[in-house]
C-alpha cells in the first residue's frame, strides 16, 4: 500500500541534494544541473500533491507548463555558459566574479 | 506476494535510484557523467510520475526534459574544459542547510501519511482529462510555453554558432 507521503519525502530528499550541490559547486554548469535535480524534486512534489487533490489534471498542466519552461531555461542557461567559456575560456564562478566588468 | 506488492517495489526502486542518480549529478567529478547521470534522474523521475498515475506527463518528461534538454546539457558538456575539483568551505553548512529542508519539509506534508495512493490513471482526452483542460482553460499559458519554446531554439542557434571571421 503506498501512501502519498513516501513521494513526498523522495521529493525532499531530491530538492535538498539539489540544495547541497548549488551551494558547493563553483563550475556554472554543475550548478545549473544542481538546479534542475532541484526541479526534478518539485515537480515530484507537485504531482504527488495534485494527485491527493479533487482535481489532479490542473496538477498535470502545471508541471506539463513546468517542464517545458525548464527545457526553455536550460537552452538559456546553456548558451550563455556557452558564449561566457568563449570569452572568458573559464565557467568557474569564482574567477568570474575576479573578472567582472 | 501480498505482502510485497507490485507497486512497492516499483517505487522503492525508482525512488532509490532518483537518490542514487541525484547524488551522482551533485558529486561526480565529470560533467560529462553529471549530466548523464541526470538523465537517468529524469526517467527514474517519469517512472515514479507514472506510478501516481500520470501517465502522459511520464512520457512529456522523458521524450521533452530528458530527450531535448538534458541531452542538450550532455553534448554541450563536451565542449568545456573539465575544471578540478577544489575544496569547498561550505560543505559542512550547506549539508546542515540541505538536512533542515528535508526536515522542514517531511514535517509540513506530515499529514499526507493518511492519504493513501488509489490505482487511478489520470484521463487525458475525457471530460476533466488533461488535453481538454489544457486547451479549454490553460490555452494561454499552452500558448507562451510554445513561444518560449520557439525562442529559446533561436536564442541557443544565435548565441551557439561560431563566430565568421573577418579578413
């Protein structure tokens, strides 16, 4: 028998790894992916706690709508990691911030 | 068979192994296998989506998150220069802060430990389905998440391609 609670702790302990790694790691693109393993605890939450509502399917959009806007912000994210290696040759956010401006 | 149902051992071993891969997407050295090891989270992620009964959400998470975007990660992960690990003064503290929202948030949902899962699959073209909600209710936000979809492919070509040189 499962209980909607079991996703929800899997969910917390996902969202706080996610925690951990943003704020340990300086390379931007393991922060980025800190991020979405954060996302991916979320949206864990969010199905879990729509499915114990009247309404699951409003649920359902709301993480179809958070899905497709997470793939929108890694092209973002990606990119500008991307174009920041191109002209700096590092994504360490230590040695960016040194380099500011 | 009764007493280790189906469902059970599904979950157990899909929410495992989103532990599993979520550790690894945090503490591998490589960003290579970091962002593999994410894809992996985002399929162990769509099992347990499909077990509380979304099953089209489980498919959109694999073939939009895992297919395009986390692959997008992967294969741009081999263009930087892998960049050694350095001690971090934070770990202590941020492991004191990652266990405070676990525990902060175990104790907000406690009362969900009553609620138990019904084997119920989530309609998508029925009356009250996710499609007609979608596209009844929800056709803007539908809308503006297909243009920032649109945008971001452009935004990524433009900003991805290498540059002309000028003689």
């Amino acid at each position: 028998m499962l209980v909607i609670y079991s996703f929800l702790i899997t969910s917390a302990v996902i969202f706080g790894i996610g925690i951990y790694g943003f704020i340990t790691r300086r390379n931007m693109l393991k922060m980025l992916m800190s991020a979405e393993v954060m996302f991916n605890g979320a949206l864990l939450a969010l199905l879990a706690l729509s499915r114990a509502s009247m309404v699951p399917a409003k649920g359902g959009i709301l993480a179809l709508i958070a899905i497709s806007l997470a793939a929108s912000e890694i092209g973002v994210m990606v990119s500008l990691a991307i174009l920041i290696f191109r002209i700096k040759r590092t994504i360490d956010v230590y040695e960016l911030r040194r380099h500011r401006g | 068979m009764s007493q280790f149902p189906i469902e059970l051992i599904v979950f157990s071993a899909f929410s495992i192994s989103a532990i599993v891969f979520s550790l690894l997407v945090v503490e591998h050295k490589s960003l290579v296998y970091s962002a593999l090891s994410l894809a992996f989270l985002g399929i162990s992620n769509a099992a347990l989506f499909a077990l509380l009964g979304f099953d089209y959400i489980a498919l959109f998470q694999i073939s939009v998150y895992v297919g395009a975007a986390v692959m997008f990660i992967l294969f741009s992960a081999t263009l930087f220069r892998e960049i050694p690990p350095t001690e971090v003064p934070m770990r202590a503290a941020a492991i004191g802060i990652a266990i405070l929202v676990i525990a902060a948030i175990a104790a907000i949902f406690l009362p969900y430990n009553e609620v138990v899962l019904s084997p119920v699959s989530i309609p998508w073209d029925k009356e009250g389905g996710l499609a007609r909600t979608l596209v009844q209710s929800y056709w803007f936000p539908f809308l503006v998440v297909a243009l920032a979809l649109i945008t971001t492919l452009i935004e990524g070509i433009t900003l991805a391609r290498r540059e002309e040189v000028v003689e």
